[in-house]
C-alpha cells in the first residue's frame, strides 16, 4: 500500500486571496469614503 501525502494547508494553497481580497475592499472602499466625506462637507453647510 501506497501512504497519500496529507493535504497542503488552507493559507498555503489560497495565499493570493488575500491581496485580491484588499484590492477590492480598496475597490469599493475609496469612492464610498470620498462620498461620505464630501456629504459630511455639504452638509456642513447647512448648519453654518
């Protein structure tokens, strides 16, 4: 009989999902905080 080689782990066989992962929080991440703080900014002016 032939023993089988165990698994490789899971952070070594998916190593590249977390680079792409932060891209796409980057992705959606900056334009949301760019319209919250120009928002925030316009809305300043009401109370001025």
């Amino acid at each position: 009989m032939n023993p089988q080689s165990p698994p490789p782990p899971a952070a070594a066989a998916d190593s590249s999902a977390g680079g792409s992962a932060a891209l796409a929080w980057l992705y959606v991440g900056l334009p949301l905080a760019w319209g919250v703080s120009q928002t925030f900014l316009k809305a300043l002016a009401l109370f001025r």
